[in-house]
C-alpha cells in the first residue's frame, strides 16, 4: 500500500526533506493510504487543505499528476512555493494562504476531491463546517479526511498516563471514529462511503518522531506513555450526491 512513500524515503535526501517538513504523524503515508480508498486521476483537480509543508501535496501532485491547491492558515503560500519549486512541483501545486473557518476562495462545484490530511480535527469538529465545505465540490465529488484520533471517548475520565500531556486543545480535536461518523452522519447531502481507523497508525507515529519539529520532543514523552493504547488515525471519505 505504501509503495510510494517507502520509495520515496529510501534516499537519503528525501528522508531529510521528510524529517524537515512534518508537522504530525507522517502525512505522506498517511496521505498514501487515505488515497488508496479513492479514485483519484490525473485529470482531478483536488484541494489539499491544510496541507502544512506540503507532504500531501508533494504525493497527490507526484503520485497521480493531479493539480493540486496547497491550501494552509499556518504555512505561507510563499514558503509552500519555494519548497515546491526545490522538488519541482510547482507547476501542479498551487499554494494559498486559507483560513477554512473563514470560507474557502473558491467558485462552487470547482473540485472533484477535497483531500485533508493531519489538518481537519482542528477546525472540522463544528456540525457547520462540513456543510460549508461541500459547495466547492462537484457532485459525485469526494471529500477525504485522515485524522489523529482516540480509540475511544474520554470525557471526563482522561487516563492517568495522559493527564500530563492532556490540554484544552486535544480535548477538542481528539475524538472517536464514532464520535466523528456521528457528526458526519447528521450532514445531509452526503453519502458515507468510507469511515474506519488507519492500518499505517502506528508507522506515521514512529515517523513523526524521528522529525525535526520542535513538539517531537514532548510528543516522544507523550507516545512512550501512550504506549499504544490510546490513539490511532481515522479515515473519513464522504461522496457529494
């Protein structure tokens, strides 16, 4: 399933450029498995939103050839450009600066796949945001999310292990895969056709770990108590009827 992305970091360089740019569990991997459910094509034109630094990106535009809108609040659209250029994807990959909270800058039904990978907890988790998303994608059009999550509620029982870690932020973000299916159960005008936790959990974890980010630190401290029990990726894939 991970060809490209074992392929990809057998260089050296590349495994450098990998460790450089994430900024959560691997998001090229992540990224790859989350495809493998799709029917992506050279002829899409696909908005990665909440790209980062583009490891999505970078697979979408190098995997299939598909244009792709890099589309981040956190990462310039000028720092997405020069990497982009580095690894020559700039003529696929079109960066942009958007706050998706805020409604995206784009013309209705102008995309077949909306594509979100390490990114959609942090601002998907309101009954309103995925409604306002679907406009700007076609009918028969796909919207695709990959995101850390919990292997069950918390609630008001946060495990001793993870109260050190614990805070506002994960509180919100982090849920169940039936806590997400249920949020997306409630939409009207889309048909579930995949929900389920991520088989690459465990390898986008360790990854994000040898990174160069400077959370890894704590997120070691934090995964080494976790010890496995707690967390995993889910997967979400919504059709646009």
């Amino acid at each position: 399933m991970y060809t490209f992305t074992n392929q990809f970091i057998s260089s050296q360089k590349n495994l450098e450029f990998l460790k450089a740019n994430m900024m959560g569990p691997n998001a090229m991997r992540v990224a790859e498995e989350l495809a493998s459910s799709l029917p992506v094509r050279e002829n899409m034109c696909i908005l990665d939103l909440g790209c980062g630094c583009g490891l999505s990106t970078l697979f979408l535009t190098q995997k299939f050839g598909a244009k792709t809108f890099a589309a981040d609040l956190w990462i310039s659209p000028t720092e997405n450009y020069e990497r982009f250029k580095s690894i020559k994807i700039d003529e696929k990959a079109v960066p942009i600066s958007v706050d998706a909270t805020k409604g995206l800058p784009f013309a209705n039904r102008y995309f077949d796949l909306l594509f979100s990978v390490d990114a959609y907890h942090y601002f998907g988790d309101t009954a309103e945001m995925l409604p306002s998303l679907m406009p700007f994608v076609k009918k028969d059009g796909y919207i695709a999310v990959a995101i850390p999550g919990l292997k069950y509620e918390f609630g008001n029982n946060v495990p001793d292990d993870m109260q050190p870690f614990w805070n506002c932020e994960m509180e919100r973000t982090l849920h169940s895969l039936d806590w997400w299916k249920d949020l997306w159960e409630r939409v009207e005008g889309i048909e579930i056709v995949n929900s389920r936790e991520m088989a690459c959990c465990n390898l986008a974890w360790k990854e994000w770990l040898t990174g160069y980010h400077p959370v890894v630190a704590e997120d070691v401290k934090m995964m080494e108590a976790e010890g496995g029990k707690y967390f995993n990726l889910i997967q979400l894939i919504a059709k646009v009827i």
